[in-house]
C-alpha cells in the first residue's frame, strides 16, 4: 500500500524489513516523538523545503 500512493513515509522505528522493501521512501522520525505531527507541520509551514527528522 506504501508503493503504490502518491506519497509514502516511513517512520524511523519501522521494521528493517519495511525499510528495505520500500527503500525509496523517507523515514521521517519515530512515533514516540509525534514525527507525523512534526512533518506535516513542516510541510504545511513549508511545502518547497528539505524535511530532517533530527
């Protein structure tokens, strides 16, 4: 399901296996740190710059 949407994210602490299914996507952070919340507030704030998790 990953592959196939039009923009996919893993989060840091996914499987091994995950990542290296799909390694073409961004990991993004890790759950425990609301890294979902922190991208999309990067994102939306701004949309043309580089995301770091760090």
């Amino acid at each position: 399901m990953l592959g196939s949407v039009g923009r996919g994210f893993i989060m840091g602490n996914a499987m091994p296996q995950l990542k290296a299914e799909l390694p073409h996507l961004p990991v993004i952070g890790d759950c425990r740190n609301q890294a979902v919340s922190h991208f999309l507030t990067h994102w939306l704030d701004n949309p043309d710059l580089p995301y770091s998790p760090e």
